[in-house]
C-alpha cells in the first residue's frame, strides 16, 4: 500500500470526471446566475468543456501521468469553450499540470504548488485580484488555506476539504460585491447583490476535487 497522502493519474481522473459531473448537473443554475450579470452562457460553456475533457480522458490507454493529463485538460478546455472560463480554467489546469511534471504521483505539498501556479495563471490572464467579483474570489482563500495546511502538516484530504470550505466563503463574498471585471462590470452597481458564476463553479470544481481525494485508494 502506497502513502495515502499521494496523489495520482487516478485520482486526478476522478476530479476531472467528479467536476463534470457536477457541472452538467449545475448547469442551469450557473446559466441562471450567469444571467443576472454576465452572457448566461457560463453554465453550458463549463458543461460542455468538461465533457470535453472526460471524452478525451476515455480515449487514453490510463497510462498518462497526471500531470500531463491536467495539461490535456487545460488544452481542451481552451480549444472548446467560449467565454472567459475557457481560457482561465485552461490555462490553470496547464500551469498545474507544467507544476507537478511527469511524475507517477505527487504529494500535498506539490498539490498546494499546483494550485498556486494555476492561480497565477488565472491572475495573470484574467488581471483580476480579489474583491474584482470573479473566480479569483474563490479559488484565491482556497489556494491560501491549502498552502497554510499543508506546510501545518494536515494530510491532503484535512488541507484540500479546508481549502473548499474557504473557496465556498468566498464565493459567498461575492453576493456584496461590485464587479469590476467581465461583463458583469458593465453592470455597475446592478452587479451588488448577485453571486459570481466564476466563483460557483470554482467551489463545483473543488468539491470534485475534495471527493476524489477522498475516494483515493
């Protein structure tokens, strides 16, 4: 039995497809956030890049690494989804996967690492900081608690279940906020009052994650 702090080819298979999943379901109720601020597209752009994703992940013989297969991911995502979640989300997964490199699994630390080089990408790209009301909300406490637990010596299931439970306060955060970026910006003001979409499935994506984790062997 190997450590069970390591992550691998399997469980990072089980979050992208536990993401899709959750996605297709939370479809319409990110179209319908998305509605109220942005293009309502958000829910069918992440649905269908997901499931992008995990059609690709059946073509694979299983012997990809995850790494690699988190550069895949992020790749696909760019090349078929509109909007910006495309883009962002591509190029977090591609930072992520470039972050852990070729190896047959990883621990919490280079999980934590992941996630920050994936948050920078997202940053860099979208020039969004928190407080901008986007997924940066979320998925910026999450990066911070995980980083915090992991170096506090918390396994990778304790670190990741905390980090989701930050990315869920933030998504909740944003509810106040003015946007200042995307489309919801046009909004002014009319943007107070309504939850990101950004930051929604941000939280979907680390519940997936935390479940996978969970699920690990």
């Amino acid at each position: 039995m190997g450590d069970l702090s390591l992550v691998n080819a399997a469980t990072v298979t089980r979050w992208l497809e536990s993401s899709a999943v959750a996605l297709h379901e939370q479809r319409d109720y990110l179209t319908q956030l998305d509605a109220a601020i942005g293009d309502a597209d958000h829910g069918t752009n992440m649905d269908r890049g997901f499931a992008t994703v995990v059609a690709k992940l059946e073509e694979g013989d299983g012997s990809t690494p995850p790494g690699k297969l988190l550069v895949s991911a992020g790749s696909t995502l760019v090349s078929t989804v509109g909007g910006a979640s495309g883009p962002l989300w591509g190029t977090a997964l591609r930072r992520a996967g470039r972050s852990i490199g070729d190896g047959e699994s990883f621990d919490a630390a280079a999980l934590a690492l992941a996630l920050e080089a994936a948050l920078d990408g997202v940053v860099e790209l979208g020039a969004a900081q928190p407080g901008d009301k986007t997924m940066v909300d979320a998925l910026q406490p999450a990066v911070r608690v995980l980083r915090e637990r992991v170096d506090g010596g918390a396994s990778t299931e304790e670190a990741v279940a905390a980090a989701r439970e930050a990315a869920e306060g933030g998504m909740q955060a944003t509810v106040p906020l003015q946007a200042s970026k995307g489309r919801a910006s046009y909004l002014g003001e009319r943007s107070i009052g309504h939850q990101d979409p950004g930051a929604t499935s941000t939280v979907f994506i680390l519940r997936a994650l935390e479940q996978a984790v969970k699920e690990h062997p």
